[in-house]
C-alpha cells in the first residue's frame, strides 16, 4: 500500500524570490523508512511540513492515505506521530508529567510511557523537570511523544541530532523496531551514515528538487570503483596495499599469488558512500 504520494509538489515563502520546493515527485510505501536527504535549505523540513499539516498553499498533490493533509482534519494527528527536529516540552513538567498530558489529548489507546522512557535511557529521569534536561535527553523525549500514541506514520526530523553514540543507537534500534511493527516512517536527515543504516529507500534533495532516489545500496553500488583493495604485511610488518580490477579478479595471477604468500589483513571492494553519492549526484558537499 502506498502511504503518501506526491506529484509536482512546489512552495514558496511569501515574499521569498525563490521557491523553496520546486516540482517534486516521490511515493512512500507503507512498512517503509524513508529517507529524505540534503543539506540545510535544501527543502526537507518544509516537505515534511507540508506532509503533516503545518504548511498549507502549496502547488501540485499531496496526498497521505488517499486524501491531503488539511482533508483529513483533526483526526489525521490521531494516526501521525512527528519527532521535531528541535525539543519543544513544557520545560516545568517533569518528563513523566509531559507525556500524561500529551496522551490524553489522543483519542486512541497511548503506549506505556515508562516503558518508552526505559527504551530510550530516560526511565531514571521520569520525574526530572525537562528544564534540567540536556539537549539530548530532550531529542530523547521528542521521540518518545511521538510515540506515545502508536501512530501509524512517524516523521522524524534529525532524530539523532545531539545524541552520543550509544543514544544514538538506542533511538537507531527504535526506529528499526518500529518498522518491524508495520509502522512508516519518513525520516529527513543530513547524516548520511543514519540514513545508510536505516533506510529501505533514499532521496536525495538539493534547491528544493529531488535529484537521486533509490535504495542506498543501489546508489552506492551504481557509483563504486569497480576494484578491490588488499591490505597486508610486507617484510618489515608495515601495512602495504594494493588495488586490483574486480572483473578479471578470478584470472588475476599477481592477485592470486598475494593470497597464497602475504598475510592479508583486508580486502574491500571499492564501494562508494553515500557521501561519495551525494557529491557526484549534486556536485556539492554536504554542508
């Protein structure tokens, strides 16, 4: 099932000289995490504000389930949870106290707060006022209040931003997990090693335009160097490498004869990155 579709989708700021989207076209499927990315101004973070609600005017279709946004009325916020990109509680109630007050504006069964503050590391901090919070223990939150409802979409702005690497984790499983319970989610990033992690599907967003999308595996096979590297030891223990054409690797006599007399320490292929994606699909660097 195809969960959101967009076709032609532009918008501009009013008294802005440039649109800040400009013709886009993708569809989500349902069960999917997709990936929206692309520096900042790109574009991201007014797609997903048109995609939830908050912006309204737009040029072409929009539609989730079916219908637009704004047709959906109130009861679209019953099935669509939203992680913003930056903490926005009630700074005086507790982490605890925040989520009581958001679940009881739903009119759907709401999740075990304290489990999902457990899940993220906080069930400590239950009782704690947000205001002592760190920056990262409130994107810690922001998570959880999108999904104290169970919603059936998520849109996720930078859910990793500020958070160490075992938080970072920690929220990287969740979103997995929320996958694997059939929910979909349209995650819109700069970090291209969280969307490579955690993406079925990618698009890349420059001046408001999408101008790559496939899966990460395919951008990055599509983009490698069509060789491989070996790393070993020489006689003196130092590391030493050397590259060699991937398709005749099986007749490759120098290739061969490292294996069976060097000590080998890697072998990789040369497989881009998204990174590496990014800059040749759109000629900047992701800044």
């Amino acid at each position: 099932m195809t969960v959101i579709e967009v076709d032609g989708l532009t918008f501009t700021y009013p008294g802005a000289a440039e649109p800040a989207v400009r013709g886009m076209d993708f569809a989500v499927d349902g069960g999917e995490i997709f990936g929206f990315l692309g520096p900042s101004g790109a574009g991201k973070s007014t797609t997903q504000k048109i995609l939830i609600g908050l912006l309204t005017g737009h040029g072409g279709s929009v539609s989730v389930w079916g219908r637009e946004p704004a047709d959906w009325g109130q009861d679209y916020y019953q099935r669509v949870g939203v992680s913003f990109e930056l903490p926005n509680h009630y700074q005086k109630l507790t982490a605890l106290e925040n989520l009581d007050f958001f679940a009881s504006l739903y009119g759907r069964a709401t999740r075990d707060p304290m489990e999902l503050l457990d899940a993220v590391g906080l069930a400590a901090e239950a009782n704690t006022r947000v205001g002592k919070f760190s920056k990262g223990m409130q994107m810690r939150l922001v998570l959880v209040r999108a999904l104290l409802h169970d919603a059936d979409l998520l849109f996720l702005d930078e859910p990793t931003s500020g958070l160490d690497p075992v938080n970072a984790r920690k929220v990287k499983d969740i979103v997995l997990d929320e996958r694997a319970r059939g929910k979909t989610i349209f995650l819109t990033t700069h970090d291209m090693v969280t969307a490579d992690q955690l993406c079925d599907r990618v698009a890349f967003v420059v001046d408001g335009r999408i101008v790559a999308l496939d899966s990460p595996k395919e951008l990055k096979v599509r983009r490698s160097l069509r060789q491989v590297r070996v790393e070993y030891r020489d006689d003196t223990q130092a590391l030493t490498g050397r590259s060699f054409p991937l398709d005749s690797l099986a007749d490759d006599p120098e290739f061969l004869k490292l294996l069976r007399t060097e000590r080998i320490e890697t072998i990789h292929s040369g497989e881009a990155t998204l990174d590496d994606v990014f800059v040749e699909a759109t000629g900047r660097s992701l800044t």
